[in-house]
DNA sequence: TCTGGGGTCCTAGGACCC
DNA sequence: TCTGGGGTCCTAGGACCC
C-alpha cells in the first residue's frame, strides 16, 4: 500500500481562534463575517444547526442573528495568521514531512509509523489541542484525497470521535458508500451536476468509472481524482512552497465609488498594498491589471465591468510604478464623465502577474534615465513597519477613503499587538 | 477542381479550492 | 442600504514560425 497522508484539519477554525480568548463564546452559537462584513465564511456547531449557510450574506440573516442571539465578529487575519502559525509548528514536531495546504489545514506523511500510526495522530490532535486551544479532526488514507474524504467523515460521523482511518478496507467502502460525490475534493458544482446526470451520486460509484470515461467527462483532473479514490496517488505532498505566480488585491467598496476620483484613490490603495506584499515576498512583477465593476448582484442596476493589463517595464516592486500603471489602464477602462458616468462600482483591485524573485529580474537594455530609488521603498516600508499601517501613503491615495471597507464586529489582535494584549484581573 | 504539416507560445475563460 | 478575497490548474484557440 502507497505510504498513509494524514489531513489534519482545525474545527470552525476562525470561530475557534475566537474562542481561545474569549471562553464565554463556548456552547453559544458564533459565525465569523468576511470583509466588508458581507457574508458568513466560519461558523460554530451550533450556528449551522441554526440554519446559517456557508457564504449566507450578512444582512439576510440580521433576523436569525437577533432571534437566537448569535455572536457575530469580523474577520481578524491577523489573528488567524498568528494561530495557524502556532498549530504548524505543533504540527512539525510530529513529522518532518507535511504540507500547509491552507491556513487550517496541513497534509502530514506518516509513513514509518507503522502499528503507531493511529496513536501518533492522535497525540497530534492532542498537543495542538494543549498548545493552541483550537480543537481538530484527522483523516488518514493512501492519497490526499482520500484522505480529505476521511477528514469529512471524521468532522460528520461521531462515531469516529475525530480520527478516521480509510487505510482500513472495510471502512473505507463503508465511508465512500455514503459521501455524495459533491463532497469530494475535487468535484465543484459543475462536475456534480454532470456526474448526476449520470446517474453517479457517490463517492464508491465515482471510484468504479472507468479511467477514459473519467476524462471524457472532466478531463486529465478528474482522471487523476479517480485514480487517488482508488488509493493510487496522483498528487504529491509539497514540503517546500512553490515560488507563486500571481499575486491580487482587491476590496469591495464600504460605500459605491461613483467619479473616477473616487476609483482612482481606491486603486492607488490596492496598488501600494501590492507592492508592498511584493516587497515583503523580495519578487517584483512583470504585469498589472487594474479592473472595476458594478455590483453583480443587482442586475436591474446599469451594470459595467472593466479591466485593462499592462506591462512593467522594468519589472517592479515600487509603490510609485505600480501606481502609476493600475492609474493608467483604469483611466483607459473608464467610460463617459469623469466625475459621474452613471455607474455605481462597487468591487476594484489590481492583480500582479509575471513575478520573479527581484535579483533574478532581466535588466533592461536601456534602463531609465532616472531609475527609481530602492531606499525610498525601504524608508517607506520601514516606517509603516514601525508606527503602523498606513502611517505613510501616497497621496494618490486620498486622505477620504470613502470606499473603505467596514469590519464593524472585530475582535482585538489579541497575539499580535501589545495594546490588544487581554487583561488578568486577579 | 486542386490550396501542407507540424510545431510553440500566449491568453482568456472555466473550474475548483479554502 | 447591505452579497469576500486570494489563489491554482487545465484547455481551447489564435498568432506565429519554418
């Protein structure tokens, strides 16, 4: 059999994160809002058995909120950055092979376990449970998506009472019986949607496609998705993170963004928060696109979508370049009036391609006659660094902000700022 | 009437993930 | 009034080359 992968992966991370500093959220039913407070992307037990949907908007569900008295936070990144760092490195000392495959979750190679194998997930769980308060699920299989599945049946099946073991033949056949296939790693609703017309609802009847036909319906991807259900692994534990590709900022507008003034300091926003993510990875990039649109959502509204690439030449990680060129394409993306062209925007970002490490840059033939100073950015980031976010901007961006988003709910960075620090009362 | 064959590279768009 | 943000991979099709 292919070496066990075990899928580690944190309870309602977020709502978890919460209640590690505050006890009282225990037993009481807890959602987490994404930006802009615009809809629920984590919820607690007792949430979801009040109905609250993945991805259910906020404004929908004042009515729920107020009836049961659900506690309610924005999203605190900074937070949940800090906490799934703290659960890695519990992580680490169990195996010297694992993957951070998202921020509550992490792929861990457990071969050469052997008889301990269960045992050794099972202190894992433990530890991190110790060491951080957030409370997990482990699932174990021959491949990755095995063993997500396993993970599933661990979070759903209390009999399991948080491990599942799919290396098990008979558990194995028992769990795939009963997994819908939209449950899958994998299978999205367009996949589910053609896999049902066809009669195949799960996860055992997936399993028994044949190869060809797999691909026929979902190409190479689903090919290779059958193939791990078979316990033949297709993809790989990644220890060491691939150099990314791409790179994107953008926000929705807490209030519509009506003139070109407006649009234009939000973009100078998103465009220096990008270099500045560049310049913290040491990358710089070869593209940027600038694109705005109108709310998707209410399409009885005039409705305008727009978005312009273009090259950095040179590549760059300056917040003065990357400004400049996300201004340039919006204002060859915008139509009519300046000042009011009828349309209320309401979602803008600027999104980097071509990145390369920065000393691996190609030079120019002919560089600039006055190239940018890379001391200024380093003054620039160092200050911010230092007095905080957005101590220094540049001016492009406005003083009004007007399009900033709301995070009306969230809670203090209790491990990341010392202000926020929680107090002991003795 | 008859109009080559075989490549590469790039981009846009779809699908999926958390 | 109010519906997130940030990624990856794959394919098809066009442009271009000899």
């Amino acid at each position: 059999m292919a070496d066990p992968i075990a899928l580690i992966d944190c309870n309602n991370f977020y709502v978890s994160c919460e209640r590690v500093f505050d006890p009282r959220l225990a037993g009481v039913p807890v959602i987490v809002l994404s930006n802009n407070d615009g809809c629920a992307i984590a919820r607690s037990e007792e949430a979801k058995a009040l109905g609250i949907k993945m991805g259910a908007p906020a404004f929908k569900m004042r009515d729920v909120i107020e009836r049961h008295g659900i506690r309610v936070f924005s999203s605190n990144y900074t937070l949940y950055g800090d906490m799934s760092r703290r659960v890695v490195d519990t992580i680490g000392g169990f195996s010297p092979r694992f993957e951070v495959y998202s921020i509550d979750e992490t792929f861990v190679d457990l071969s050469g376990f052997g008889e301990r194998m269960i045992a050794q997930a099972s202190d894992m769980r433990q530890e991190v449970r110790e060491r951080t308060g957030i409370p997990t699920c482990v699932g174990i299989a021959a491949t990755k998506t095995l063993a997500k599945l396993a993970n599933f049946a661990a979070k759903k099946n209390p009999l399991f009472a948080g491990i599942c073991n799919l290396t098990d033949d008979a558990i194995r056949d028992y769990v795939l019986d009963r997994v819908p296939i939209g449950e899958i790693w994998g299978v999205g609703a367009a996949t589910e949607a053609k896999l049902q017309a066809q009669g195949i609802l799960w996860a055992s009847q997936l399993r028994a496609m044949p190869l060809p036909h797999a691909r026929k319906i979902g190409t190479v991807v689903l090919e290779r998705l059958v193939a791990e259900l078979r316990g033949v692994p297709c993809i790989g534990i990644e220890e060491v993170e691939p150099q990314r590709k791409g790179m994107a900022v953008t926000r929705s507008a807490g209030t519509p963004m009506t003139s070109f003034d407006e649009l234009s300091q939000a973009l100078s926003a998103h465009a220096s928060r990008a270099a500045e993510k560049l310049r913290s990875h040491g990358l710089v990039a070869g593209t940027i696109t600038a694109f705005f649109h109108t709310n998707r959502h209410k399409p009885e509204r005039p409705q305008h979508s727009a978005s312009r690439t273009t090259r950095l030449t040179p590549m760059s990680a300056d917040s003065f370049d990357l400004v400049e060129a996300a201004l340039r394409c919006a204002a060859r993306a915008w139509k009519g009036d300046r000042d009011h062209n009828g349309y209320a925007y309401t979602k803008a970002g600027v999104i980097l391609d071509d990145l390369v490490v920065a000393d691996k840059a190609p030079r120019l033939l002919f560089p600039p006659d006055r190239p940018r100073d890379a001391r200024l950015m380093g003054a620039l980031d160092a200050v911010n660094d230092r007095f905080g976010k957005k101590t220094l901007v540049l001016a492009s961006e406005g003083y009004k902000r007007s399009w900033a988003l709301r995070a009306d709910h969230r809670s203090p960075r209790y491990t990341t700022r010392l202000s926020d620090l929680p107090t002991v009362n003795i």
